[in-house]
C-alpha cells in the first residue's frame, strides 16, 4: 500500500504544485478566464500520455527520445509562460487586442497557457498511468486483499495531492507580487535542472556528446540524484508557504470591539478558515516527504537476488539444463553471457509435474529489476507484485517475459539465439520510472 501511496505522490504532486501555481499567476494578473485552457491542456496532456504508453508502446531509443522532446518542449513553454507572466505583473490586468482575430494578444495568451499546461505535466501523467500496469496489473485475475490494498493506496496518493493543492491556492490568496516572482523563479530553477539533466543524460547515453571521464564524474551524481527531485519541489513549495504566511502576519487584521456582532462573527469565521488551511499545508508538506522518504528507505532495502548460475551454449548453440536439476519446484536462475558480453539472467521453475515455468528475469513493465522466491511465492523484486507460478511463461502483467524451450532426453533445451534477442532489457534504463 505504501509504495501505491508514494509512486501516485510522486509525479501528482508535480503536476498538482505546477497547476497551481499557474492558477495563482492567473488569479493574481486577473486572468482567471484562463482557466479553462489551463485545464484543457492538462486533460490533452492526459489523453496524450495514454495514447503514447497504451497505442504506441513505446520503449528502448523511442522511449528515451519522446522524453527527451517532452522535456525540451517542457523547458521552452515554461520560460516562455515566465516571462509573459512577469510582463503581465508588471504591465497589470488591461492588455490591448491587434487588428486580427487569429492574431490577438487574447489568442496568444491562450496558446501559451494551454501549451505550458500539457507539457509540464505531460510526463508526471504519464507516470501515474502507468500505476495500473505498475501495480494493479498481475497475474490473478480474482480480487484480494493485496489489489484491495494496492487499489486505496492509490487512491489515497490521489487525495493527498488534490488536497495539497487546494490548501497551496487557499494559503497564497494574500501573495505579493515579489513574492509570486520569488516562488516562481524558485520552481522555474528547480523544473530547469530536471529537465536539463535528463536531455543531457540521453543526449550523452545516444552519443551526441562523447562520455569522456570528466563528463563521468557530471553524469554519475545526476543519475545517483534523480530521485530528489521531488524533494526539490516539496522545497519549493515550503518557500511559496513560508512568504504566504509572512504576508499573512504583515496585513492581518485585529479584531475591533467597535465592529458590530455580525462583522465580528464572520471576522472571527475567517480567521478560523485560515488558521485551519494553514495548518492543512504545514501537516501535509510533513506528511508527503515522510510518506515518500519511508518508502524510499524501505526500497533501499530491496531483497538481493540470488546469484545467477553460470550457462554456456553447447556445439548446437543450445543451453542444456537437466530437468533433475530444476525439479525441487524452486525459483532457479540462470546467467548467460551474450555475444557483446551483456549478462542475460533466465529463470526456470517447476511448476507441474511435466511443465515448468521458463522466462527472462525481467518483465517489460519493471524491467530487468529480477524476481526472488520468499514462502513458496515469486515476488517482483521492484513493485512486489506476487506472480502466479502456473502462468510463469506466458505473457501478461508483470510475468516475466517468456522464454521459449523444449524438452529433450530428460533436459530443457533453450536456444541461444532466444537469449541473444533480449539483451536490451539487461542494460536499459527506463526513464519514465
């Protein structure tokens, strides 16, 4: 349940604290009418990330590509949408129409907000669609306790977004024009180094760049920190919160005895409101980094696979595994080395008494993270989905990839060629995770 909670966290807060924002800048340059754009790109954004993970399918170099222009497209829209918003603090609410219809300054400020919505929250959406295959996708097809878990906390990563972004756009109602600038410039820094550092990293990984040992010692701590990002924006958050309470105490009212009872009442009404949002956002920006930090530590300490047994091919280009030797109904696995020396792991378990679940030891929803055998059960090493061992060999969920064999004088025979076709998996990173 706490990985649902944090995986639905991690990319909802992002694209919740971003539309936010955006809504503050509208609200505070009194172009609320906006809105609706700003919604309409989020939902594009949306309906653009299921057609690509779900119609087109993308993975390897298509994967790595289609990110790397999200992220690009990401970066222009943002500082575009930042400067035109500066300019409208500045400039005030009144703006002037040019002479065509198509070409108004009302048509532009539309296309910017539309665009800068869907691309900045295209990739965190599509993070989150992929919660269904990540998590709820598996090889039962009946409900349990498990699903039923896994299914709150989703839902639960949800709430906790939208209630976030609910009491950030109820705390920042009294913001100064400085301190929208200084928030926004703090988000603009933090969006920025994310993108750039990915562009760089496939950039280098695609060898538009040379990965020389002094591009090494950049590239390395950059991966190692990917997965502070969403700390970074927690922080952002907290500098948004802590100038909307400055603000708050330098305007705030005193209440006068002079006041006739209805004004005090609703006075007195009012300050309990805000007393109450602000104590919602303080509660949940401890909240989500607890939640998020938990679960990171609990990942760090991820069962380690079990070695991997050496194999090599016989004069047939075959790999040959006596049956007796896979026959205890035990997760068994197997390494073989590919002809450009990729380590490819395979697993064999009996799982009848003529049949025997053979796959890779990777799965194309996490990769080439292994699967481990805890009380009789195969568990995914990375989303701690349970398999069902009779449909080991099948496609579907996160089983593992199959592995085609035969069976010959008492042995499984596999084909190296069969191995050789899947060695990607075992040296690709998946950018979306």
């Amino acid at each position: 349940m706490l990985k649902a909670v944090a995986l639905i966290l991690g990319s909802g807060f992002e694209a919740a604290l971003i539309l936010a924002i955006m809504i503050i800048w509208l609200r505070r340059t009194a172009k609320m009418y906006l809105s609706r754009w700003l919604a309409c790109g989020a939902a594009a954004a949306l309906l653009t990330g299921w057609l690509v993970l779900y119609v087109m399918v993308l993975s390897g170099p298509k994967k790595e590509r289609f990110t790397g222009w999200a992220m690009a497209a990401g970066l222009i829209t943002e500082l575009v949408c930042y400067v035109w918003l500066l300019r409208r603090l500045r400039r005030g609410s009144a703006s002037s129409e040019a002479s065509g219809p198509l070409f108004s300054r009302k048509t532009l400020e539309i296309a910017i907000v539309f665009l800068t919505s869907g691309t900045l929250t295209l990739l965190p959406f599509m993070k989150i669609l992929q919660f269904p295959s990540n998590i709820f996708i598996q090889t039962y097809s009946v409900v349990n306790t498990e699903l039923i878990l896994k299914f709150a906390g989703g839902v639960l990563g949800g709430v906790l977004c939208f209630l976030f972004a609910l009491a950030f756009l109820k705390n920042t109602r009294t913001l100064s024009v400085g301190s929208i600038a200084i928030g926004s410039t703090a988000l603009i820094i933090v969006l920025m180094a994310n993108q750039l550092s990915t562009i760089v990293q496939i950039l280098f990984a695609r060898g538009v760049f040379p990965l020389t040992p002094r591009a090494m010692k950049i590239l390395v701590p950059l991966i190692n920190n990917m997965d502070k990002y969403i700390y970074a924006l927690i922080a952002v958050s907290l500098v948004w919160t802590l100038l909307a309470v400055a603000s708050f105490l330098r305007r705030r009212e005193r209440l006068s005895t002079d006041w006739n009872p209805a004004v005090q009442r609703k006075f007195k009404a009012g300050e309990r409101s805000r007393k109450r949002w602000a104590a919602a956002i303080v509660s949940l920006l401890i909240m989500l980094p607890g939640l998020i930090g938990l679960d990171a530590y609990l990942a760090g300490k991820t069962v380690e696979l079990s070695p991997a047994e050496p194999v090599a091919p016989d004069h047939n280009h075959n790999i040959v595994i006596p049956r007796a030797s896979v026959d205890d109904r035990n997760l068994h696995r197997f390494g073989y080395t590919a002809a450009d020396g990729t380590m490819v792991r395979f697993i064999i378990i009996r799982k009848s008494e003529t049949t025997y679940g053979v796959g890779f030891d990777a799965c194309k929803i996490c990769g080439s993270t292994g699967y481990y055998q805890k009380n009789g059960k195969v568990i995914c090493r990375k989303c701690d989905v349970i398999m069902n061992i009779p449909t080991i060999g099948f496609e579907g969920g996160c089983n593992p990839i199959p592995l085609p064999y035969q069976m010959n004088e008492g042995n499984l025979v596999i084909a190296s060629a069969d191995l050789e076709k899947e060695t990607a998996t075992f040296h690709q990173e998946s950018l979306f995770e």
